[in-house]
C-alpha cells in the first residue's frame, strides 16, 4: 500500500488553510490531520501566520512580482536576501521544492498586500547564534540591536523549519540538520519565530532601537 509522505501533502495542506480546497480533497486533508501529528502542526502554523498577514493593512507592492515572477532561483542556488516590512532579510541556501515554494511564498504575500521587498544587501553583523535542537531552539529569546544579524544552526540530526514572523509578513525556510539561515533585522520591535514541523519550537527576537 502506497502511504503518501508528509512533505507531498505539504501543498493540499497549505490550500486548505487558506479555503481552496474542493470537498474531496478537504475531506482527505482532515483525514490525515487526525493521523499525522506533524502535518497538523504545520496546518497549525499556517493557520497562526495567515491570521497574521490578514490583520496586516493592504500596500501594493509591483516591483515585487515583477521580481518573483521575472528570476526563480536556481536548484542550489541561494535566494538572495530578503527584506520583510523593511524589518528582516535572510539569506540561505535553498534545494529543489524549496526554491520554487520561496518564490511562491513571495509571490503570495504580494497579492495579500505584505509589505515584502526584494533586497539583495549583504546581511548585517551576526550578533546571537540559536542552536536547533531535535525538539526546541536553543534560547526562547534573543535581544539584538536594529540592524544585526542572527545565524539559526542546525547540528541536531533532526530537520526543521524556521518561520520568522514580522508585522509585514513572514520569513521561512526549511532548516534541516547541517543548515544555517542568517536574518537580519532593521527595525525595532519583537519578532516571533518558530518551526512549523514542530509546534512546541518557539522563541521571540526583541530588536532594541
């Protein structure tokens, strides 16, 4: 019997977070969710960040899906460092799935009206380092000052998936054991982040002026 993985119902999960999903495929996804605990924190995670850029007010942003929808980003390649609400860039290696699901999400938060940019700057001075552990990051809060940088690691032999959630929207990218993700933060102001294959991983970034 073929069993369907995790990572395949990655994109009917997100559908239907977001409502799109015919009867039928609702009705498997629901099935699913009851059985597979971490596809059910991910839909959780989901469902807490599209709650999020809901409550963000509209602002156009044109110049960002000419930018998505005029470069997708190579397989290992590195998708250039991006800006959220002016707020936070990051800059990490992506592989296969994970390129085209970046693009996407770029794309995405510019129809929502996110105040997302493109910005292909160097990132800042990495000021903190959180360590990922099979089950929680390495400190629950991190104080930095605006413009610094901070380096997520991961050694634990467990993948996860960072999402850093901002005011203007969210900067997320798959973390898996081996890999680091540098965010830099321009603006004061706190920052949840966590993994959305692990719903008890969470931490908050206090960015002093």
């Amino acid at each position: 019997m073929h069993v369907k993985p995790c990572d395949d119902w990655f994109e009917d999960v997100s559908a239907y977070v977001d409502g799109e999903c015919d009867a039928l495929i609702s009705a498997a996804v629901e099935a699913h969710l009851e059985t597979c605990a971490r596809c059910a924190a991910t839909a959780e995670s989901m469902s807490m960040i599209r709650r999020r850029l809901l409550l963000t007010p509209a602002v156009a942003h044109p110049h960002l899906v000419a930018a998505v929808l005029g470069a997708a980003p190579e397989v290992g390649t590195a998708i250039p460092a991006r800006s959220v609400g002016g707020s936070a860039r990051r800059q990490w290696p992506v592989r296969g799935m994970v390129a085209g699901l970046a693009a996407a999400a770029l794309l995405f938060l510019a129809l929502l009206g996110g105040s997302a940019l493109v910005n292909t700057d160097d990132v800042g001075r990495v000021a903190a380092t959180v360590m990922a552990k099979p089950d929680a990051f390495g400190a629950s809060e991190v104080q930095i000052a605006a413009g610094d940088t901070i380096s997520w690691r991961n050694n634990s032999g467990v993948n996860h998936h960072l999402e850093v959630v901002t005011p203007g929207g969210d900067v997320s990218g798959g973390l898996d054991s081996g890999d680091h993700i540098e965010v830099t933060f321009d603006e004061p102001g706190r920052y949840d982040y966590i993994c959305t294959i692990h719903s008890a991983m969470s931490g908050e970034v206090l960015v002093t002026g």
